[in-house]
C-alpha cells in the first residue's frame, strides 16, 4: 500500500515523552564512524596479528560486505516494512521505520541511533561466531560486514540531504527515492539494488 503522507520537514517529530528516550533516538550522522570505524580496525589488526594473508583477507572482507547487502535487504524487507494490526505493535513499526518513511528528511533520524545499532552489533558477531569458531577468518569477515553497514549508513543519509553527479549515483539514488515516494512494497535495497533485482522486488524500467 501506498504511503499518502510524506513531510518534506528537516525538524524532528517528538515520539516519546521521555527526554532521555527521545535523545537516544536520534542521532548525527557521523556518530556511526566514530563508532564502527574502530571496529573495523581492530577487527584488521587482530586479524593480521593472526598472520592472515593479504589475499585471504580482502576475500573475507569482500564476503563480509556481500552478506552486510541481502542482510540489509531482508532487514529492511521483512523485518522494518512489516506493520502487526495490534495498536502497540503498529506503535513498535512507526519508532523503528515508520517515522523515517512519514518524516524522510529528519536529519536526526536517518542513521540507526547507537542504542539499536550496537546490540544488533553484538548479535551478529555472537551469530558470525558460531559459523567462523576460527577467530583468523571471523574478524576480517566481521571488519566487511560493518564496513558494508557504514557504506549503507551514509550513503542513506546522503540521498536524503546531497545531489549526486555521478550517473551511477543517481540511479541509486533514485531507487530509493522510488521506494519513499512511489511505492514502499518495492525498491528494498538502498546501498545496492542487486537483492531487489535477484528477488524481483525493484521497480519497472520505463520504456524509451
């Protein structure tokens, strides 16, 4: 279904009472840089200390990256897009993903804010660790995977508040924009459409 309201506003909508929640709700931009670019640093320094080889780690960071977009495609597929009929479960939808398709330019509410980001952080790398038990091939796979979800933080930033130049970027660009003012039910990748081309959820090319 169609979204029929759409603020073009760059201010913030109050969602909680509680100062201290509404705070953790939002967040600037870079915050996740400043979080996540560490990481992937030690992650690369523990892996090297383990005397991994260069090639075996830039395969492993490839994968990594690779798995971080059908994770963010089915995220935001089956997991943000999915609206319960309870009164409180609608509630749950709207605080994680609901406000960010009725406010899309909210500069404060474009990144996941750390207090979401850094559990489901954690999650991963509890989940990772169980498929890598060889911590040699775990961490520069990690290092991709949260390499790829920065990428994906700020490049959605920027196609809310940047005109692009380049034609690729623009066409990524616009299948976003396609899924925030045309239709929601498609166009579920954002720093990549491969998942929505694969699954066959992206948007019809128009005709020359």
């Amino acid at each position: 279904m169609k979204k029929l309201y759409v603020s073009n506003s760059t201010d913030s909508v109050r969602m909680f009472k509680s100062n201290w929640m509404e705070a953790l709700s939002k967040v600037h931009f870079s915050i996740p840089l400043f979080i996540y670019v560490p990481v992937i640093a030690v992650m690369t320094w523990l892996a090297f200390d383990r005397n991994i080889s260069i090639e075996s780690y830039f395969l492993l960071l490839g994968a990594g990256v690779l798995i971080w977009t059908v994770t963010e495609y089915i995220l935001h597929r089956f997991v943000f897009h999915f609206e319960p009929a309870s009164e409180w479960g609608k509630r749950i939808h709207f605080i994680f993903h609901g406000v960010h398709h009725d406010y899309p330019k909210d500069t404060k509410r474009l990144v996941m804010p750390p207090s979401a980001s850094i559990p489901i952080a954690i999650l991963f790398y509890f989940l990772f660790s169980l498929v890598f038990t060889n911590k040699t091939l775990l961490y520069p796979f990690f290092a991709g995977f949260i390499a790829g979800y920065l990428v994906y933080d700020m490049l959605h930033y920027a196609m809310h508040h940047y005109n692009f130049k380049s034609n690729l970027m623009k066409r990524i660009k616009q299948h976003h924009m396609l899924h925030h003012y045309d239709d929601p039910t498609k166009g579920y990748g954002v720093s990549s459409s491969l998942w929505d081309v694969i699954f066959q959820s992206g948007f019809p090319k128009k005709k020359k």
